[in-house]
C-alpha cells in the first residue's frame, strides 16, 4: 500500500505536501520565483449569442 494512502490523505494532498517541502527548501532567490509560480488567477467570461463578452478574475490577483 502506498504512504499516502496508509496515512488517509489523497494524492493530490500528498502531492501539495511534496511540492511545498521542496519550495521550502529553496535558496531565497529561486524560493520567491517558485511562490509567484505557485499562485492561480482564475478568469470567467459569459457567452451571449455565440460571443464572448468581457473576461473578469474570480478572486483578482494581488499586486506586488
């Protein structure tokens, strides 16, 4: 039986749990580049008429 199932958390979460170690354990310059990477920005448009009208964020991105 895999360790990720043994211990009762999904792949995914284990997969997160991995990808967070490694961030972690980065040199501050590379460390900040990954975290930028590590954000989503989620866009949604409506349809009307076959055309799409404006895209929007769902939660819109922090400026730094």
């Amino acid at each position: 039986m895999s360790t990720w199932k043994s211990a009762g958390i999904t792949y995914l979460q284990y997969a997160n749990i991995c990808a967070r170690a490694v961030r972690n354990s980065l040199k501050d310059d590379v460390r900040a580049a990954a975290l930028r990477r590590n954000q989503n920005n989620l866009k949604f448009a409506k349809w009307e008429n076959g055309a799409q009208k404006e895209q929007q964020f769902v939660n819109p991105p922090k400026s730094n």
